[in-house]
C-alpha cells in the first residue's frame, strides 16, 4: 500500500527521485527554493521510500503549470503516474476560480506524450523556447 503525501516533498528527497531519472540532480539550497515556492507538491511513498512526485507551478489564477513528474524505474506502469496527475488536476479544480477556464499546461518527453493524452492533454503549434542562465 502506497502512502500520498501533499506539500512535504523535501529538497533531498526531491532530487533523490530527479536523480534516479535525468542524472545529476540541481543543488541543495536550489531545490530548497524551489519547494517552497512550488504551489502543491504531491509524492507517494511505498513504506518511508520515496518512490514518486510531482509538482504544480502557476499564478493561481490563469495558468498552472505541471512540473517534474517522476516516478521512480521500478514503480513505473503501476499506475502512479495517473495517481500523481489526479491529485494534481484536483488541486487546481480545487482552487481555480468557479465557472472560468484556465490553462493547465507541461512539457513532455516525445515517449510521455500519449501517456498525458490521456487526461486530455494536447500539444499546439506552439515551441517550446529554454535558456539556462547562469546566475553570477
């Protein structure tokens, strides 16, 4: 049985899981910052191993933005993936503003891509553009 966790996603832990995917992960006091201004963090928890996470950027208002949807090797196809995505389209029908649409938007892998297809996610014509600065 799997436990589910909302907004207690620690810096460590967080780049434990980035590291298990896309190599190296950012840097402690990176990752701190970036937890706690991340608006919803979800992980999942098989016994008090971290196996899963996601998080949710955005303005509360127009746009929320999925970001760094893991979920470790050996868990993946158990449907944790699906897991993850639900509790984050819940917060955002949760606190979006009643009657408006907003954009829920993510950037996805070429092999993910069906994977989000199937909570209606599509792709536009749209590019995505990325600069890497590297603050002095």
């Amino acid at each position: 049985m799997y436990t589910i966790k909302h907004n207690e996603l620690s810096a460590e832990e967080f780049i434990s899981l980035w590291e298990t995917v896309w190599g190296p992960g950012p840097s402690l006091e990176q990752t701190r910052l970036a937890m706690e201004h991340t608006l919803f963090r979800v992980s999942v928890f098989d016994g008090d191993r971290i196996i899963a996470m996601a998080r949710m950027i955005g303005d509360m208002g127009l746009d929320y933005y999925i970001k760094d949807v893991i979920v470790r090797p050996k868990y993946q196809g158990k449907g944790i993936g699906r897991l993850l995505m639900n509790e984050l389209l819940q917060f955002v029908n949760a606190n979006g503003i009643r009657g408006t649409g907003v954009f829920v938007e993510l950037c996805a892998e070429p092999d993910k891509i069906s994977f989000y297809q199937k909570f209606g996610f599509d792709a536009n014509e749209a590019q995505r553009l990325k600069l890497m600065v590297q603050v002095k």
